[in-house]
C-alpha cells in the first residue's frame, strides 16, 4: 500500500472519529477531524500523482472515503436538525448514486477515470457549503442549494466521460 492510499485508509478511520466527538457535544472538534479529512484528500491527491502513485484501488477509494466522509456529516447535521430533510435526501441520492456506480463499474471490469478539476470543485464548494450550515451562518442553505445543482450537473459530467472511456476501450 502506497502513502496516498494509505491517507485515503486514514479518512475511514475518520469517519468514527468525527461521529463520536459530534454526537458528544464536541463540534468543534468534529468539525476539525473533518478539515483533517478534507487535508489528507487533498495531500493524497497531490502526492498520488505528482510522484506516480495512482492506482485503481486509490481511484476506487478515495471518492468511496470523501462520499462517506461527506455523508456522515451530511447526516450529522440532519440528526441535529441544522439541514433539511430535502438537501439531505439530493445529497444523499447523488452520493449514493456515485458510490453504487462506481462499484457497479468495478465489479464489472469497466474503467472509472480519476476526478477532474470539476469533481475537485464540487468537493470544494460542498465543503464551504458545509461550513455555512455548520456554523449556523447567514444564506447557508442557499448556497448549500447552489452547490446541489452544481453536484448534478458534475455527476451527469463524469457519467458522459467514463461512458465515453469505456466506449474508447471496447473499440
């Protein structure tokens, strides 16, 4: 197992972490193992391909480890009734969505592709989205909104280019 691969393991491990801390009263803490989530994806990103170290298991992972990470606080802030029912529901139907695909097309021998600069975007603003709603901040549930549909339009994006990679690949 590679460095990259091996912060990506770090983010599951996170996941109970930030649980335990938010569902004992310690948001801020939770809210800081959650930057360090958002850290590692970030680093194991960056070190996986500025030294080559990109692998079909990282691919697979590291978004399986952002999408739970990104539920488990999405549903977080759903049980402490500080986001809606119906965000939570779009989040969660995009989400699950990824997940199911991209294990769909791993048992499948399909090829899923690497996140681009728009899936990286998405992760970004959903973050900022989350820190609104966190926090309790002015217009956070329409920004939050904003990157939902934002959210669609990547996924539907990402769908086009790995039907378009498979397609290539068949040929």
């Amino acid at each position: 197992m590679n460095l990259p691969n091996a912060l990506t393991m770090v983010r599951f491990v996170l996941i109970p972490v930030f649980l335990t801390l938010f569902f004992f009263g310690e948001r801020f803490a939770a809210f800081g193992i959650w930057l360090l989530a958002g850290v590692t994806d970030i680093l194991d990103g960056y070190l996986a391909r500025k030294h080559n170290m990109v692998t079909s298991v990282g691919m697979m992972l590291d978004p399986l480890a952002d999408k739970l990470m990104m539920l488990t606080v999405m549903l977080s802030l759903l049980w402490a009734g500080d986001l809606s029912i119906a965000a939570a529901l779009a989040m969660l139907v995009r989400d699950a969505g990824m997940i199911a695909g991209a294990a769909l097309m791993h048992f499948k021998g399909k090829r899923t592709v690497p996140a681009n600069w728009m899936g990286k975007l998405t992760t970004v603003l959903y973050y900022i989205a989350i820190l609104f709603i966190y926090f309790q901040w002015p217009q956070a549930h329409a920004i939050l909104w904003g990157v939902i549909l934002f959210s669609f339009v990547t996924t539907f994006m990402y769908l086009v280019l790995v039907v378009r990679v498979n397609r290539k690949s068949e040929a």
